[in-house]
C-alpha cells in the first residue's frame, strides 16, 4: 500500500523543523496539528493514513538547488530512498542530503507522537535519524532539460 502527500508537505516540515532546532526545550507541538492530521489521513487532500500503508511518497522541491526530488519513505523498514535525476556525486549529494534532514530527522519524532511505531511494530529507538539513500542506476537529466 503506498500514499503520496502533496507538494506543500515538506514545506511544513521544514518550517517546523527550522522552529524546533532553534528551541527544542520550548517547541510548541500543538503547532503541529495540521502535519498530523496528514500522517493520520484526517486531511482529505492527503491520501491515506500512514498507519494503512507501507509506502510514503513525497515531492521535495529543494530550493537551494532550484531542483525537485522523489523521496520514497518506506514505512516497514523506516529508510528513505531519494531519486534524483539530476545526481552527482560530491558536493550536490551533500546538499540533498541536508535538504531533507528535516524529514529524516523530524518525522520519526513526529510518528513517536502519534505512536505509528507501535502499530508499524518498530522501535523508534534505532532509526533517529532516518537512513537516506540516494539511487542510482535512475535515468538521468542534464542540468537545465525539462522532461
């Protein structure tokens, strides 16, 4: 079973985040809500719940980049796979990496709030950060085609 979430999510997620590191003592999780609403599958726009999938797929627009990304977020094994057309190695990697730390370090935070853990039957312990893996053997773009 796979759900999507549309492409403001990461946006959210990021704004969150940016809050939550700059006082993670003071951080109001009520203002969290509306990301909730999306994991749990209360907002119709975002597909189904996740505690009814195994698969997550998310659009990330990495802005630094001017680029956009497919993060496939496996909710069994709890590991993020990205693919990129537009993949280097070095340094662009690097930068995609720390666009979607927001994502591979927040959500597990946020599935420990609404105990997806428990029903996903994983120990959140093990997976703070999530790992991320970028692909290979994808099909590839030049810097500037549209496809």
């Amino acid at each position: 079973m796979v759900t999507t979430v549309d492409t403001f999510f990461t946006s959210k997620i990021r704004s969150l985040w940016r809050i939550h590191q700059s006082s993670p003592a003071n951080f109001d999780w009520g203002s969290c809500e509306s990301i909730l609403k999306i994991m749990t599958g209360v907002k119709v726009q975002s597909g189904s719940s996740w505690f009814d999938v195994n698969t997550l797929l998310i659009p990330v627009h990495l802005a630094d980049l001017k680029h956009w990304v497919l993060v496939k977020l496996e909710l069994t094994s709890w590991t993020i796979e990205v693919y990129d057309s537009l993949q280097h190695e070095g340094r662009h990697n690097a930068r995609v990496r720390e666009g979607l730390e927001c994502l591979a370090v927040f959500i597990p935070m946020l599935a420990e709030g609404i105990n997806l853990f428990d029903v996903k039957k994983r120990d959140p312990s093990g997976i703070h950060p999530i790992p991320v893996t970028i692909m290979k053997d994808i099909p590839k773009q030049a810097n500037g085609d549209i496809v």
